[in-house]
C-alpha cells in the first residue's frame, strides 16, 4: 500500500467530522480507545470477505440492515435480541424461498454517528448544532447538549462491545439453531399475511429438519444447522475513532479496522480526494460505497480502484440509493461501466436512503411502497443487464414502531407520532421488514441470473 498511513487521511479534506471544543479531552478519550481491545479480529474480517465473494459469484446473498442510528436511550438486550431475530427470520426467507445462503450483515454494535443535511436546526427561532450522533452530541434541543462530547465515544465503545457479545453468544449458544425457528417470531406480529407465510416456511422446515433427523443429520452433529455467522457494519464516519480503533494484525501485518467486520462510506463523504476514501483504501475490511444520484461512472470507477486496486472479490459492495424513479435513469450507466472494466463488486440496494420523504407535521418518513419499487426496479434493471443483485441494505428495528407508511398494517401519515422512535432515519418495522423479505424471495425466485447450480451452503 503506497503512501498510506493510518493517520494520513488528516492531511486530506474532510466533511461531516465534528469540531471538539476540548482537543485535549478528545485526545486523552482517543488514546484510551486505543489502549481497548479490538471488536473484531482480521480473520473475520476475511471470512466475511469470502462470503462475500461468494456473493459476487451469484453464490449467496447478502442482507444488512440495522438502525439508522443506534442510541444510548434504547440500548437494551430486548432490542438487540429483536434486530437479531428479524435478521434471521428474514435470511430464512431468503435462504429456504430462494435456496440462496444469506450473508447477514448487521447495522449494529457502533453505527453510531450521522452525516446531517445541515449543520444546524431551528427550532421556534432558536439555531443550535445538528444532533450527529450518541456518540458525538446528544438529540436533546439544548445548547450543552448538543456539544460534541468525547466522552460519548466511551459510551459508545463500551455499548458497541456489550451488543456485540450478545449477538456472539446468540449466534453460537444455541439460539440460532433451526430447531428453535418457532421462538424467532416477534410477540407483536400477528395474524398479518406475512406471518401466515412465515408459519408455512415453518412448517416446512420442520419436515425437512425430520427427514434429515431421520436420516441421521441434525443440529447435535451438524454444527451449521444450530450456529450462525453474524457480522457487524457502520459508517466510517468519525475518522478519529476509526482511527484510533484500527490495528496491524500480527498474523499478516495488515492494518484493521477492528470497530467493525464491514465499514461504509457515505454517499455525502466519497470523494475521491477526501479523507474518507484516503482511510479506508488502507485498511483491510470489505468496504461498502453508497452510489446516489450525483455520482458519475467516471468517478465510481476511480473509487473502486483506488479502494481496491488488485481487484479482490468481495472487497467492495456498491449500495445503490437513488429514489424508486430513479434507478433506470443512474444505475445501468453504473453498471455498464463496472461491467466494461471488469470490476468485481457485490451490487447491494438500499431502498431507503433515496425514499425519505418531509411530511408538513415534521415527521421524515418513507412510504412502505417507493421502497418495494425501489427494490422491483433495481432487480428488474440487473435482470435486464445481466448482472446480480446481490444484496438489500435497510434501515429496520425489531420494534414495533411506526415510522414508515404503508405496508400491510397500513401505517398512515397520521398513525407515525404514535410509536415514532428512530433518532434518525425512520425504519421499518418488523412486519414490513418480512413483507419485503418475502417480496425478495419473490424476485428472486423469477430472476434468471440466480442460478441455483451455482449456490452452496451458507458457513
Ligand atoms: C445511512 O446509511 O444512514 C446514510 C446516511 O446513507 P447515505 O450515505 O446513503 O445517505
Ligand atoms: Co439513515
């Protein structure tokens, strides 16, 4: 790697990174950080990667999703165990409608901090900063609390290692084993369609889980029927932590970026000449770029060989965000370039990000539909352009909130200030998290660049 360094980024422009008021305050909770132990260990890092090339290959599929923002307020086992769940209801679908390993890839354990379309809010003619984040300042309208706090990003460390160990123990102690599927359901969801056809898939897989006991196989002996790989993902936003939290792996000298197994950058900070891509072109994780309107082929593909200039499968997820009527207008030009420079990259769709719409109460919101055909006309264009959709990034809670419209409990524009609890990004709920599961597995299943021979067992 030519010219990098793990703080060479500083010499780089930088947008959406926080002023500190007290420099020395943040250096003392940077250096403590990076006496913490890491979150992640590199040789995840490049199981993920793996999987991920299967990906590529059309061999798998990949699902991430999360909070927009995770919070200290709802920090809570509930909560995490909820995400948890829907993760693996919704990978059930996937994997048993359309006969694909899912690749699952939470929004979780350090998707703290925000990128803001303004740096400041009014309210009733009072200016004070943008909220940016648990980690950074705090959502309360007032003017201390809206002042970058370092330590925040101990709190911030400290949820992110305890979130973690949960979703460890729950990924490998038992709780993801096929033969508790009937204990993923969420209390909440009842007698919607969706729940219907999650109890037939039950069902279903309760067959198959007896014939294969009956012909000896089951999850006493196989230890991939009862464990799951569940790996971890933000934004790379906040470089200082990034920073600080990034380690030279003693096996292979690499540098890590061990806040996360897989980080991102933002559609608003990937600027080829900017700090964000300087730090993550150095680092070893899979990287992610989300692709909205404004970014030009040329551009895409300078990033994608700046990030990953040896052409490695599975280092590089393009998440595509346009808005629903706006995939055939920007993603095919994306495609057909990547495709003539023989670029190899996962094509993950956010449906969300695109979609969010101001309502004239002040609730952000995003209406259930735009976001089903965001996904149709992502799908439809791979389908058209013969590439693969490889994979869905949303914005989803466990909760039963109401923070996107529409779906089949019909949320109205009215229903949202009843459970309205994001602090960012409005999410879908559980029941419209399945329902698009069930549309994917839908898609899938018609797609003709899904190729069954292709697939092999999820790890
Ligand atoms: C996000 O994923 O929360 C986000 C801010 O997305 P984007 O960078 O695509 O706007
Ligand atoms: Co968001």
């Amino acid at each position: 790697m030519k010219n990098w360094k793990i703080n060479s980024w500083r010499k780089y422009p930088v947008k959406h990174i926080p002023e500190y008021p007290d420099k020395k305050k943040l250096e003392e909770a940077l250096n403590k950080i990076k006496s913490f132990p890491p979150l992640v260990f590199a040789g995840e890092n490049r199981h993920l990667k793996s999987q991920l090339a299967d990906v590529v290959d059309g061999k798998a599929f990949l699902l991430q999703g999360g909070d927009c923002a995770e919070s200290f307020v709802e920090f809570h086992p509930d909560n995490i165990r909820d995400t948890f769940k829907l993760m693996l209801q919704m990978s059930l679908v996937l994997t048993y409608s359309a006969s694909l390993p899912v690749v699952k890839l939470g929004r979780i354990a350090g998707q703290f901090s925000k990128p803001r379309s303004t740096p400041t809010e009014i309210k009733d003619g009072v200016e004070l900063p943008s909220y940016l984040g648990d980690n950074i300042n705090g959502i309360e309208f007032t003017k201390k609390s809206r002042l970058p706090d370092p330590i925040r990003l101990l709190k911030a460390y400290s949820q992110s290692a305890s979130t973690l160990n949960l979703i460890r123990a729950f990924s490998h102690g038992g709780f993801a084993d096929l033969k508790k599927v009937h204990t993923w359901n969420l209390g909440f969801i009842k007698n919607s369609p969706e729940l219907k056809r999650f109890k037939e898939l039950e069902d279903r897989i309760a067959d198959s889980l007896a014939f294969m006991d009956a012909c000896g196989i089951n999850s006493d002996f196989n230890r991939r029927l009862k464990t799951v790989n569940f790996w971890t993902s933000h934004e790379a936003l906040l470089l200082p932590f990034e920073e600080a939290m990034t380690r030279v792996d003693s096996t292979t000298g690499e540098y890590h970026d061990t806040s996360a197994h897989f980080v991102w950058i933002g559609d608003r900070t990937r600027q080829l000449d900017g700090g964000h891509v300087e730090f993550c072109r150095g680092i070893e994780n899979p990287i992610g770029i989300k692709c909205g309107p404004t970014i030009k082929a040329d551009e895409l593909i300078n990033l994608c060989n700046k990030i990953n200039p040896t052409n490695q499968k599975g280092k590089l997820t393009l998440i595509s965000r346009f808005g629903f009527d706006n995939v055939s207008k920007y993603l095919p030009k994306l495609i057909r370039a990547i495709k003539k420079e023989g670029l190899n990259v996962v094509w993950s769709c956010d449906p969300c990000h695109g979609n969010t719409i101001k309502l004239a109460s002040g609730y952000k919101t995003r209406p259930f539909n735009s976001i089903l055909k965001e996904v149709k006309n992502v799908f439809e264009c791979h389908q058209s352009e013969g590439t693969y959709a490889g994979g869905l990034h949303i914005e989803l809670t466990g909760q039963n909130v109401t923070e996107c419209t529409g779906g089949a409990q019909k949320i109205t524009d009215s229903d949202l200030s009843s459970r309205y609890h994001t602090h960012c990004d409005p999410r879908l709920n559980a029941n419209q998290a399945l329902e698009l599961a069930f549309l994917i597995s839908d898609e899938i299943k018609k797609n003709s660049t899904y190729s069954k021979n292709n697939i092999r067992a999820a790890s």
